[in-house]
C-alpha cells in the first residue's frame, strides 16, 4: 500500500539490487529470514532474522541480498508529521525519541518470544490493509486505524529498546570495519576527482585488494560507489538550492562538467536533473 504519508510492503521475498536511496519517511524495518546486510551509509551489518532495523530515512542505505538465500522483510515507512498530531494529543509525542536515540540502528532481542506482539502489529497493519486493496473498507476508515497500529508499533519499539535483553548491535568484522572506513572516505571526498592510487596509499593496502573487497561486500567497483555518492549528494542540492545553477552543482558534486552529470544523472534515476528538481519541488508544494 501506497499514499502520500505512508508505504507498506509486508514479508516482501523478492531479491533486488536497490541502489543507495533516502527518503523522508521514518522506516521501521523488520527482517523476517534469510540472510543479507543493510548498509546505512558507511555502516555496514549483517542481518539475522528477528532485527528490527529503526531508520530516519534521510540517511543513505540500502541492502544487499546474497542469493541463493531467501530474503523476506517487512518495511513500514510514514510522514512523522502525520502521527505527531495524535501523539500530541495524548502527549506522547516522546515516543518518536526511540528514532532519535536509536536511529540508523538494528534492536536484536535475544529472546524472540518478545516479538510476538511486534509480529502482530505489522499482521494486523498487513490484514486491515488488504481488507481495504479488496474494497471491502474505505480508505478514511483505514488511514484512521493505520494511525492507531503505527503507534502501538512506537509503543512496542520503545518497549523492546528498553528491555534487558535487547541488544545494539555494532561488532563488525575486520574486513566489514574496513571497508566502513573506505566508504566513510569516499563520502567526505566524493567530490574530488579520486583514484585507487590515492585510496592504496589513504589505507595502506592494495589496489587489487581494495577491488576485491567492493566486489565481495557492495557487489560494485569503486568508482561505481563513489558516483553513486555524488548522484545522492546532487539530488540534495538539486532539492535544498532551487535556484542553483544545474552546472554548478555538477561541479559542486565531482562531475569534470555538466553534460557528463546531465547524461548519467538521466541514466541512473530516468529523469534529467532539471524534471527531477521540479518534481521534487512540486511534491513538497502538495504535502
């Protein structure tokens, strides 16, 4: 389900190869089996059934999902703004501070008997909308009741966050803390024109091997990565500088010149920079 505040994909199984993205939303992301990792921004976890992956979606993040092994998750974003109106009014609006504390960050209980309420939650979410998809409620009466199911989620996350046995993760592997510190790099120096050379010399390591490790966690080679940085760090300039010029923030990004940017900016998101400004302005105007 679909709409201008809320999106909501239940047990989804399909695999993707989902670029880096970000979007207004808080996500809360629930991993249901298989195996794969999520990585949000440089950080990168692996991910075991059970997490609970709390986003504000503004931060870049993706996953990457190792097939043959299944991948089965359930995401629910939505406009805080449209619950804050409720929580308010029943002054409880301290119940978003979990996105605060815990942001960009996974809650893995150690018993997973307490999750029986938290998988209910979002059956329930699932159930009442396929009841509306079917026609057989209107939409008014679902938006109210969606509302409803997203703070007793809140409610739940708040009370999973504080249990004695949650667990933050944050114990990575050797290669995983590596490469953490590689994107970290990349990020706060996409915009300058980089080489392998200057990354072999940055971390003390080989061209090769630094080739073998984009390929082996990310699925992507260096450079593909670091235009990626600047197509996501564009998009933001493009939203935030109306009245920048489109040049210039080609540039701005570590484009040699705007029709390079033109053409594979247009390639990697199916719209130029200019229509995509637009849109962008235009669905903050109707929010």
């Amino acid at each position: 389900m679909k709409h201008r505040w809320f999106r909501f994909d239940y047990k989804k199984d399909k695999h993707h190869s989902m670029d880096y993205h970000s979007h207004r939303e808080f996500e809360i992301f629930y991993f249901h089996e298989g195996k794969a990792k999520i990585i949000i921004q440089h950080r990168i976890f692996d991910l075991q059934p059970g997490d609970i992956v709390l986003l504000n979606g503004l931060t870049p993040h993706h996953t990457c999902t190792m097939p043959p092994h299944p991948y089965v998750r359930t995401t629910v974003e939505f406009l805080p703004e449209f619950i804050a109106l409720i929580l308010k009014s029943m002054k409880l609006i301290e119940l978003f501070d979990v996105f605060l504390a815990l942001n960009n960050s996974i809650i893995r209980m150690k018993d997973q008997t307490d999750l029986v309420y938290f998988k209910d939650c979002i059956a329930r979410l699932n159930h009442l909308i396929s009841r509306r998809d079917n026609n057989q409620i209107n939409y008014s009466l679902v938006e109210g009741q969606v509302k409803n199911i997203i703070i007793d989620l809140l409610f739940e996350i708040n009370h999973l966050a504080q249990s004695p046995l949650a667990e933050i993760i944050s114990n990575k592997s050797e290669k995983d803390t590596l490469m953490e510190k590689m994107l970290d790099w990349i990020m706060k120096n996409h915009m300058k024109q980089l080489t392998l050379d200057q990354m072999s010399k940055e971390f003390h390591i080989s061209k090769r091997h630094i080739t073998q490790l984009f390929r082996d966690i990310l699925g992507m080679t260096v450079m593909e990565y670091v235009m990626r940085c600047r197509i996501d760090h564009a998009k933001i300039l493009l939203e935030i500088k109306p009245n920048k010029q489109i040049s210039d923030i080609a540039l701005e990004v570590g484009f040699k010149n705007s029709a390079h940017f033109s053409r594979y900016f247009s390639e990697k998101t199916g719209v130029p920079p200019s229509r995509f400004r637009r849109e962008r302005i235009a669905a903050h105007h109707n929010n």
